[in-house]
C-alpha cells in the first residue's frame, strides 16, 4: 500500500432473493442510515465482524457513500483494524477531493500516514494540490492561518519557524508526521525520535521533497504523534548537520543559477 487507492466505482450486481433476474439497486439515503444504525448496534452488542460485514457489502452497493466509508473507518480504528481503516482513509481521500473539501482530504491522508508508515502519501498531496490549484490566487486577500487544537504541536508559520518547530521535535525526541499547508503546498516530514527520516511535498518524496519544505515561509503546521516508527527513506545523523547541507545545496544551486544568468547578460 504505497499509493493512493484507485476504486472502481461501477455498481456490483446483486441478486435479489424475492426475484434472482432483478439487479439490486444502490441504497438509498433512508437505507444508508438504517446501515449506520444498524453498524452501531453490532459495535454495541460487540459484534464487530458483523457490523464490518454489513458496511463492506454496504459500501460495495453504494462506493462513493462518504458516510459508508466514514463509519467503517472509525469501527475500524477503535478495532485496531488498522490496516481497513486506512484504506478507507485513502478511498475518503478521492471522494473529499471531489467535493472540494481538500482540508478534510488532507486529514485523512494524514490519517492514512499515521495508521500505516509505509504508505507513501505524496500522489495524494499532488492530486490535492492539482485540484484545489484555482484557489492558489497570490492577488487574493489571505486569510489568517486557522490553528488545530487536537494535535501535539500546531501554529502558523509566518510566526514559528520551520527550522525551530524541527528542534523543538528533535528536543522533545517524538515519533510523529509534521504536516504543512501554504497557499501553494502540502508536505509533510517524517520523525522518528526527533529525526527526520522522510519528508513529502508536491508529489516529490526524500531530501527533494525537503529542499522545498524548508523554504516554505507562511502557512500553518500540525503536528501528530506516532504510535509506530516510519520507514527511514532519508538517513540522517543530526537534524542540524541535515539542515545546514540543505541549506548550503540550495544557497549553491541559487548561486548556479545567478551565475548562469549573469553570463547570459554577459554574452549579450
């Protein structure tokens, strides 16, 4: 699982018991709610594989019911199913996008990264980023960064700096994903115990991903912890060390390109 999920989202033929030649139709918003209902009482009586059974064949009937897929991915977390339960996260991805509601869509990327490590969430960034790309308007009055109150660490980082919310990271030695959201990006970095250890940004993914992160200068970040270490795609000794080489990268290839310029204009 190391992509977003692509659901085929053509109905399934059912047979219907009171005539086997009539196809079954998706359900309804009434049959949706009696599913949920219905969900709730098998989690209240403890019947767990039945209300996962009832909501997969829901959900098979009726695949783009955001409801549907919402109530299995919470049975499935409060089940320790981790595994159903991001792979609604990354199905509830799609179908946010699709709504335009790219914040929830970025949450339960997020989600999907937290519950299972080695998903790799950068198609979803760019499909997110691709889609919400009309609102990237740089004349439009920008409103103030709205700050979550349910994570370890949160602000705006025209305030805080990315450079000192990684120390506070490396200081506190938390395991956790740092989420960034800017007018024009959404990324993420990895920590294991306070190291980095990836990083994820426009579709790009390791210490590419991470040049454009540390030159992000506005925007909010979130910050969560982890119960399970990430896979280690950049190795570093120090956060420091790691920081002060891709500075010095960035400020050479700057230079690079000035000289390049400035040779150009030379010719001329």
């Amino acid at each position: 699982m190391n992509q977003i999920l692509e659901f085929k989202m053509s109905e399934k033929e059912f047979v219907s018991p009171r005539n086997a030649e009539k196809e079954a139709l998706p359900f309804s918003e009434v049959s949706i709610e009696s599913v949920l209902l219905d969900a709730d009482l098998f989690v209240k009586y403890r019947s767990i594989d039945k209300a996962f059974n009832l909501l997969l064949e829901a959900i098979e009937r009726s695949p783009r019911s955001i409801p549907l897929r919402e109530k299995m991915r919470e049975i499935a977390t409060s089940h320790k199913n981790l595994t159903e339960a991001a792979r609604q996260c990354l199905a509830l991805v799609n179908l946010y996008i699709a709504r335009e509601e790219f914040d929830t869509a970025y949450d339960r990327l997020q989600e999907a990264k937290l519950l299972d490590p080695r998903i790799s969430v950068a198609p979803g960034l760019e499909a997110i980023r691709r889609a919400r790309r009309p609102e990237f308007d740089q004349n439009k009055q920008h409103t103030p960064v709205k700050v979550r109150t349910d994570c370890a660490l949160a602000g705006d980082l025209s305030l805080v700096g990315i450079f000192d919310v990684i120390q506070v990271i490396e200081n506190s030695k938390m395991t956790g994903i740092l989420v960034v959201k800017s007018e024009t990006h959404l990324a993420n970095v990895s920590f294991n115990s306070g190291k980095i250890v990836d990083a994820e940004a426009d579709g790009f993914r390791g210490e590419f991903a991470f040049k454009i992160i540390v030159e992000i200068g506005s925007g909010g970040f979130e910050f969560s912890l982890s119960p399970e270490d990430f896979p280690i795609v950049i190795h570093v000794s120090s956060n420091t060390n790691f920081l002060l080489d891709v500075l010095t990268q960035l400020d050479t290839e700057r230079a690079e390109k000035q000289g390049m310029r400035n040779i150009g204009l030379e010719d001329l």
